[in-house]
C-alpha cells in the first residue's frame, strides 16, 4: 500500500508522491487508473524524498523535497530530476 505523501495535478493528470518507496504514482483520472510509476531512486540513483509534491508550467514539472532539505523538480515524464537547490 503506497505512503501517499503529497498530490499535483498537471496537464490533465493527478501525480501521487509514495514517500516510503520513493515513487511518483501517475493517475488518470478520466479513467480513473494509474496510468503509471516514476521511480525516482532507479531514475536519478539515491533520492530521497522527504515529502509534499507540488507542480509548475512552463517549463513542466513536479516540485518535491528530499531527505536533505532540497527542492527538487522532477520532468513528469521521464521521472529525471532537472534542477535543485537547498531548502535552507
């Protein structure tokens, strides 16, 4: 069962931030599935995110805190960290 987190909605999708498995659950919810998972540890090595997802446009991307105190963004569709700074 995922340790739901945080939401952010974007272009039309709900993104559903698993905190104990540091995943980003992706769901439609125009039919109502997960659609699919970026697993952000397989994708960018050690990651951990502490908690608390938000979203920006232009450019897209989901905005998270790791167990370090940083923000991070993260691309929604390749799950690729991009840019990050500390929280403090």
């Amino acid at each position: 069962m995922p340790e739901v987190d945080g939401l952010a909605a974007l272009n039309g999708l709900v993104y559903i931030l698993d905190s104990a498995a540091d995943d980003i659950l992706i769901f439609n919810p125009d039919t109502d599935l997960v659609t699919g998972v970026l697993d952000i540890n397989a994708i960018n090595g050690a990651l951990n995110l502490a908690g608390g997802l938000g979203e920006i446009t232009r450019p897209d991307a989901l905005i998270v805190t790791t167990t370090d105190h940083r923000v991070i963004f993260i691309d929604p569709t390749t799950g690729r960290a991009t840019a990050g700074r500390s929280a403090s």
